[in-house]
C-alpha cells in the first residue's frame, strides 16, 4: 500500500511541478507580448478637423476672382490629403476692414463663441487695417512715432483676441498669419512701410510666442520678394495665386507643427464619422 501510495504521488507531483512551469513560462511570453506592440499610426483613425477662420478681408478672401473664400479652399484641399486627415470643415468670419478692436467685439458674440468652442484649430488674419487706420488718420502729419504707438495697442488687442479663443476652447490651436506690404502702389512717399510691417510682425510673433498652442505664419517675403504678381486689381489684397501661396504656407506648419500636436491630445481631433 506504501509503494502505491508513492508511485501514485510522484506522478502527481510531477504534473503540478509541469504546471507552475508552464505558468510561469505563459505569463513570461504575455509579458514580452505586450512590450513588443507599437503605437497606433496617427492615420489608422482618420479625423475630423472643424477650421475656424476669423478677421478681415484676407480671411472673407477679398480679391479672390471664384468668391470661394481666399486661401480657404486651397488649403482644405491640402489638408484632406494629408495622413490622418478624413475631412476638414471652414467656418468663416473674416469680415473686409475689421480692424483688431472690431475682430474683439465679434469674438465675444454668442454664434462666434459656439464656433470657438467646436474648434481645432482657429486661424487669424488681423492687423493690416490697424496700419491703414494710423495712415488714414495721420495723413498730413504722418510720422514713425504714430506707427509706433499704435503698435502698442496692436499688441494689447492682440493679446486679448488670444485670450478671448482660449477662454472658449483652451485646447484649440491658434494660427496668426503674419502681414504683409501691399501699400507701395498707395502710399509710395512712406519709405518705411516695409520697416513698420516688419516691425508689427515682430510684435505679433511675440504675442504668440506666449501661448504654447499658438503659431505664427510669415508671408511678408513672398509679396516683398515675388517674381510674378500677386495681388489683386486693386494691388491691395492677395489675388487667387497670392491666396494659394498663403494656403502652401500656412499648410506646411499645419503639417510639421499643428497637426502633430494635436495628435499628442486626443480631446483635440474627431475621428467620428459625421
């Protein structure tokens, strides 16, 4: 009876031994498993970016000989071809003259505010008419000083038109489009035009370099250095190519700054289908 009981446990030892063995070997593999996965691709779930455009007449698209909206069109489609990007929807609010205490007061309505709030990403094009205040309003006595001055108010009212998106959608993104020189044709007695707007751009550069989620755009050297013509009949705003080199422009930092970002925050992107 000892002997059967012997032989009989062996066996059994051996079997639960074989077990705790392949336990440990299976949760072994599971661990090495887990750390060989790699992060989903940024295009395996396409998203949705909703595009809110505001300011003045480069946003409405002034000079745009299809009335489709400036740079709008042409970035859209810029942007629906790159990875990860399944649709793109504009909103836009550029209103032609709106300087940026008027761009101020439209921001703080409630259909603006609602818009804000779905965006990802808010783009600005604001500042040129402020230039064109000061001349209009100094015609006779036009010095540096005035350009200066309300520089500094440009900056204020800069600064507070961020803060206003921000306080409605801290997560969106923020793209200023810089400004450019269209007043040699107008105003050729003013030498210093293409100091002061490099000057204001300066400024505006610095508002932005204070929000983590906002970017600048330059395209003052494409009108001050261009071998074909840009602007519009009335050689004030960007005509259709003007318009699409504005998109080229604003579509290259979207894809090698913005759009990586956001895909850094998943609250900031859609990947539902509409």
């Amino acid at each position: 009876m000892k002997r059967f009981f012997t032989l009989l446990i062996l066996p059994l030892l051996f079997l639960s031994s074989c077990a705790q063995i392949d336990q440990g070997e299976f949760h072994s593999v599971k661990k090495t498993a887990t750390q060989v996965f790699e992060p989903v691709p940024a295009d395996f779930l396409p998203r949705n970016l909703t595009v809110v455009s505001a300011g003045d007449s480069l946003t409405q698209g002034v000079g745009d000989s299809t009335d489709q909206g400036g740079y709008l069109p042409y970035l859209k489609t810029m942007l629906e071809k790159e990875k990860g990007v399944r649709d793109v929807d504009f909103y836009n609010y550029g209103v032609r003259g709106n300087r940026t205490t008027q761009l101020l007061k439209r921001l703080k309505t409630p259909k603006m505010k609602a818009a804000l709030q779905e965006a990802n990403l808010v783009i600005l094009t604001i500042g040129g008419n402020d230039i064109v205040k000061v001349i209009k309003d100094n015609i006779s006595n036009l010095q540096l000083s005035k350009f200066n001055t309300e520089k500094e108010s440009y900056r204020t009212h800069l600064t507070q038109i961020i803060e206003a998106v921000i306080q409605e959608n801290p997560q969106t993104s923020i793209v200023l489009v810089g400004l450019y020189n269209p007043f040699s044709k107008w105003f050729s007695d003013i030498k210093e035009m293409d100091e002061i707007v490099a000057d204001w751009n300066i400024t505006g550069q610095t508002v932005i370099a204070n929000y983590p989620n906002a970017y600048f755009v330059e395209i003052e050297d494409m009108f001050l250095n261009a071998d074909e013509n840009l602007l519009f009949t009335d050689n004030f705003h960007p005509n259709d190519r003007g318009y699409e080199l504005i998109a080229q422009r604003l579509n290259k930092t979207l894809e090698e700054r913005v759009i990586p970002e956001m895909e850094k925050n998943p609250y900031m992107v859609s990947t539902e289908e509409n």
